[in-house]
C-alpha cells in the first residue's frame, strides 16, 4: 500500500473526516461558524429614574440632546425705570443737570407754537435786569422735577401748546434719561409774534 493510500485509510498524519461536520449553506466545508454580531450595552438611565411618560432607554433607543440654551438680550427699562446692570461691571454713573436742562429745552422746542424757552428778565427770583433761567431741574434719587418758561407765539392756543410741552418733555426726559419724571411745570412767560425781537 503506497503512502497515498495509507493516509487515506487514516493512518498517521491523515486529515479528519469531514463526512462527520454539519453542513451550512453558503459556508465551506470546515470554516468556523459565524459569531453573532455584538451588541451595544443598554446606556445607563437618567438620575432619578426614567422620564415619567416617555420610553425607557434600551436597545436600539436615541437619547435625545439636551435643548440649546440662549440667553435673552438685556431689556431696555422703561421710562421711570433702570435696566440692570448687565455688564457686572461695578461703578457710578452720573448725569450732570446741565444735561437734564438741554433734552428739557430741546423737547419744549420741537413743538409747534414755541418761539423760545426762556426766562423773563426779573421774574423768578431773579435780579433786575437778569433773564431767569429758562429751565430748572430738580433730581432726588431716580425721580425729577422740572420748571420751564415758554415764549408762545401769537395766535397759538396758549394752553393747548403748554400742554403739548409737558406732555413731550416729560415723555423724553423719561426715556432719555431712565428716569421717572415727577412734575414739568410749564410757565408761559411772554408772547410774540413769529420773527420779532426778543
């Protein structure tokens, strides 16, 4: 018997009899089976347990991103009110009364009827010869009070174009300066025709 023939009859060194290994379609004969694939731990669940209502977190379940946060811009306060500080940053802020005067005087200029914002010479406390001032303003904390002398011309409705002029000195003050405006007390002083002489 030749040596081919021994190792077929399963002698010494012959290869195992494949007859005896199950057969799997599409799997050649010998091959290791398939491992199954592997699968992904269930993630741990939320402190405090699942979220009342909603699936429990497993298998196959998309957890679900926390929402973005944003922030809102910082509110402009209304008129008699300071916005908060945003910024953090610690320090004063102060408004000369010289500025209060000016948007007063600008605010009492923009209306029809008004020659000018101005004193009468004499009047007020003032000294012969001397122009009281046109605008006064008194500040106590976060509220103030203002005193103007009007010009009106002629022909207007006095009282009509005085309080129009309250109206809107106290409507800019307030949003200009985020302050709350106490009183605008409105002295018409004089009236002239438009063009003449003071």
């Amino acid at each position: 018997m030749t040596d081919y023939e021994q190792g077929r009859s399963g002698g010494e060194g012959s290869p195992p009899d494949l007859g005896a290994l199950p057969y799997h379609a599409g799997r050649s004969p010998g091959a290791p089976a398939p491992l199954p694939p592997l699968l992904t731990p269930p993630a741990d669940p939320p402190p405090g347990g699942p979220t009342p209502g909603g699936p429990t977190p497993g298998f196959g379940t998309p957890l679900s991103a926390p929402p973005p946060v944003t922030v809102p811009p910082p509110r402009l306060g209304a008129a008699g009110e300071r916005p908060a500080a945003a910024d953090g940053v610690p320090g004063r802020i102060t408004i000369d009364d010289e500025v209060i005067e000016k948007i007063a005087l600008l605010a009492a200029q923009e209306i029809a009827g008004v020659i000018a914002v101005e004193g009468r010479a004499g009047s007020g406390g003032a000294a012969a010869g001397e122009r009281r001032a046109p605008v006064r303003v008194r500040t106590h904390d976060d509220q103030v009070s203002l005193d103007l002398a009007l010009t009106v011309e002629y022909g207007s409705v006095v009282l009509d174009v005085a309080t129009i002029v309250r109206a809107n000195v106290a409507r800019v003050v307030g949003r200009m300066l985020g302050m709350r405006v106490e009183a605008v007390n409105v002295a018409v002083e004089d009236v002239r025709l438009p063009g003449s002489p003071a």
